[in-house]
C-alpha cells in the first residue's frame, strides 16, 4: 500500500468516527474548510497550493501530504509546485526542510510519476 493509500484509507476511517462524535459547531467548521477550497475568485489549482504552502510553514504533515494530493488532482506542475515550496520556504526557514524532503519524494514517487509519464 503507498502512502497515499494508507493516508486516504486512515482519513476517512478518522472522519466517520469524527462525524460521529461531532457537534454542531465542529461541522459547520468542517462544512466552511470544504467549501473555502471550491472554485471562486481563485482557481481551485491556486487555493491548493495556498493550502500546500500554508500547511508547510505550519509544519503539518497530514495538511501537507492532504493539499499534496488535492495540488496533484487540480494539475499542479512540478514547477509550479517547487514555486510554492520556495515561498514555504522563504517563510517558514530551514525547519521546514524536513517536512518539504518528505512532501518531495511523496510526489518524486507516487504523484509526479503521471506527469512524467505524460511527458514521454
């Protein structure tokens, strides 16, 4: 199973038992996070690699490796995700740099390899 998988698999087995317990507040939370990644002013592209480099300075994994992934679906590039790590970076310095290794060889290994294949 990759990484993804186990995260994606782990993320929704968390969210049923979250939904369970929520209440009323929680979800109208969770309802706005949802609904403030949708197209609007913004492309849906660009709000993902806010929400990347946001959860990078953050230094959240889950967050990072989430937006990672909703980056790869709305057709981030490769370059143009290196752009989002170099603002990350900028911003959150060098202690980041363990947090953006891992965020790189998840998309090395699991996500860039469509676009590369796209490229041959």
């Amino acid at each position: 199973m990759s990484k993804i998988e186990k995260f994606q698999q782990e993320r929704t087995e968390y969210n049923e038992i979250l939904a369970k317990y929520a209440n009323s507040s929680q979800k109208r939370f969770y309802g706005l996070d949802a609904k403030t990644y949708e197209q609007g002013a913004l492309d849906k592209k660009t709000k993902e690699l806010l929400g990347f480099t946001a959860s990078l300075v953050l230094r959240c994994d889950d967050c990072i490796l989430y937006h990672l992934i909703e980056c790869h679906k709305a057709g981030v590039t490769s370059e143009e995700l290196a752009d989002a790590v170099s603002i990350g970076l900028l911003v959150g310095g060098s202690i980041t740099i363990p947090h953006v290794r891992r965020a790189m060889a998840v998309w090395d290994k699991e996500l860039a390899v469509v676009e590369n294949s796209a490229a041959a």
